[in-house]
C-alpha cells in the first residue's frame, strides 16, 4: 500500500440526496473487502432530509495496524465535495494541507475553482460529476468514486468496479451497467491539477469553527432562536441536474404546487385571476428549490415543467423572498426580550 501513515482518510462533504452516505458505505466494504486493509466508515448527519448537511469519514489501515478511533476526520487525504455550490456555506476545507487531493464536483475551470474554494494548497481533481450522471442514468456518488479511485495509486479502479457489481449490482441489477459506465466516466474524465502553496489564501485549521455563542453569553436556559425552516438556508447545491419551470400563461393558481413543495419555493402575492381578486403565483424561488420536481407530478394544468439546469439561466430567476429574509433577529417582537443576547452580554450580567 502507498500510504506511509497509520491510517488514511477520506472525508466526504455533501447535502442530503446526493448519496454521500452510500458512497461511504461503499468505500468502507471496497477497503475491507476489496483492498484487504482494516477499513471502518461512518456518516454526520441530521433529519435524513434532502439538502440537509452530510459528512461521510472513511478511515483505512494496513492488515496489521487495528483501527482505534472513530472519531471525525479532521485532516483528510482524500477530500470529496459533492457540489460547488457548498463553498462558503460550510467550512469545508477545514484541515486540508498541500498533500490532500481534493475532488469537486463542478463543471468550472479548475484555477476558477481554487479561487472558489479559496484553496490554500493541494492536489485539486475537478469532474462535472453531475452532467456525467445525467448522461449515463446513473447517480452523482457513482461518478464521484470513480474520480476519487484516480486519487491514488493503490485505490484500484478494477476492484472498485467489482465491489460495485457485489453490492449494488445485486440489489439493483438493472441500473448495474449505468452505474458501471458513471464510475468509468469519473475515473476517466477527471481534470487534475496540483496547487502550489503561495499564500494567496489561509491555511484553515481543522478547529477553526468559531460559535456565536458560549456558555457565558448563549440565551437563557439554552434556548435556539434560530427557526427550523430554511428562511436563509441555499439549498441548490441539492439539485441533481433538473430543475422546475414555471410557464405563467398556464397556471390556474390553484395553489397546489405550493402546498406540495416541501420548501416554501413558490410565490403567491395579491393580484387578480379572470377579473376577481386572487392570489396570484409569481413563481419559483430557487434559493430554496432543491429539485424534488413534485410541483411538476403535481400541477393539473403542466404549467411547471422539468428542464436541465444547465439550459436555463438560473441567475436570472433566482429571486429572494426578501421579505421573509431576517438579517438580525428582533428578540422583543418574537416574545423573547427576557434572552441574554451576545450583544446586551456583559461581564455583571448574572445567569
């Protein structure tokens, strides 16, 4: 084995949907089983939601070195990133050195994806993981293994292939020689290129993830103010390659495409409908669509179409529900004037 450590890491970031959790999965048995390497994985993530945070850690030993820890990956040698648009909402390249291999799914130049990334150092593997999927049928976390396989040497394309055939074949025969045919594609297609470490941007520490609260100034009784839906949350790094479009002539404003949307996407404002006051549908927010196309299954009327995403100019349609957008939360007008705010926080202030 190429490795000269006691184990070697890969950490996976990505968002519910693009099948980093089966990936991991998949590599730990590929390790074990596959490479003859003591192998362990295990994945981070909350509600099991599409577009909710996922971290996916896989560590491997040599045959005679036990795996000890299983703690997160803090310093990875692999790092894969599912999705572009995850850069800057997570501290993604926490702990990653000059000697990591970073893997992006994007269809971006790599120096622009540097710039991206703000990427200190390493070795950076870009492949448009998502068109490939489209294209082959096939899934983004096919492709993307196939270009992590191309990160080194001792990661075998061959016997990644037949861990493939023995897991996912089996289970879904059918979609096997789609699922074949992506893996190849990544490992193929791939676009590598080495950054050198010019101190255009900052080392990031793996602990370097500040809190905004401690114990000393959280709110009373450790209460969350933060709202559990995604007012703020970008979750079109979710999106596997297919988005819906809303073609305003045929719209009924029914309002069924808004009660299904799992997202709050649409948005209704008054107006009139056939002469009679309505409410009236302006359309997708796509800062919160996440793909799912069930506004699209739903709409009785087809005024919601699937398109690729790449043949539409999303930029241009990409509106905020900007008043719904809270920039600074007012704890009085939520009923909460009794919380001990990081601002009002001093020294004499007694919990």
């Amino acid at each position: 084995m190429s490795f000269k450590k006691d184990y070697f890491e890969i950490r996976l970031e990505s968002i519910g949907g693009l099948g980093a959790n089966l990936a991991g999965k998949i590599l730990g048995e590929y390790g074990a089983l596959y490479l003859g390497l003591n192998a362990s994985s295990f994945s981070s993530y909350g509600s099991e939601k599409r577009g909710s945070p996922v971290k996916s850690y896989i560590r491997y030993a040599k045959e005679n070195t036990p795996i000890r820890v299983n703690s997160p990956i803090k310093t990875p040698d692999v790092l894969g990133i599912f999705h572009i648009a995850l850069a800057g909402k997570e501290n993604l390249l926490a702990g990653v050195s000059e000697n990591t291999s970073i893997v992006v799914n994007t269809n971006k130049d790599i120096d622009e994806v540097r710039d991206i990334l703000k990427l200190y150092g390493g070795k950076l593997y870009c492949i448009d993981a998502l068109n490939i999927a489209i294209e082959t049928k096939s899934r983004i976390n096919m492709v993307m293994l196939g270009a992590i396989a191309k990160t080194n040497d001792f990661l075998d394309i061959n016997k990644l292939e037949d861990c493939i055939k023995d897991t996912i074949g089996k289970k879904y025969p059918k979609a096997l020689e789609n699922n074949l045919n992506a893996i190849k594609k990544g490992y193929e297609m791939v676009k590598f290129k080495e950054i050198k470490v010019d101190n255009k941007y900052d080392y990031i520490v793996s602990d370097d993830i500040k809190t905004k609260w401690g114990y000393k100034n959280a709110p009373i009784g450790g209460v969350n103010p933060s709202f559990g839906s995604s007012i703020s949350n970008d979750v079109s790094a979710s999106r596997e390659g297919y988005v819906p479009v809303f073609i305003k002539d045929k719209c009924i404003n029914c309002g069924l495409c808004d009660s299904t949307c799992p997202d709050m996407s649409f948005q209704f404002v008054k107006g009139e409908y056939k002469g009679k006051e309505a409410m009236v549908n302006l359309g997708i927010d796509y800062h919160h669509c996440k793909g799912c196309l069930r506004c699209v299954e739903i709409c009785p009327v087809n005024a919601l179409e699937a398109k690729l995403e790449k043949d539409i100019n999303i930029y241009e349609q990409h509106i905020r529900n900007k008043d719904l957008i809270i920039d600074k939360l007012d704890f009085e007008n939520i009923g909460a004037s009794s919380f001990v705010t990081s601002e009002s926080y001093t020294e004499d202030t007694k919990i």
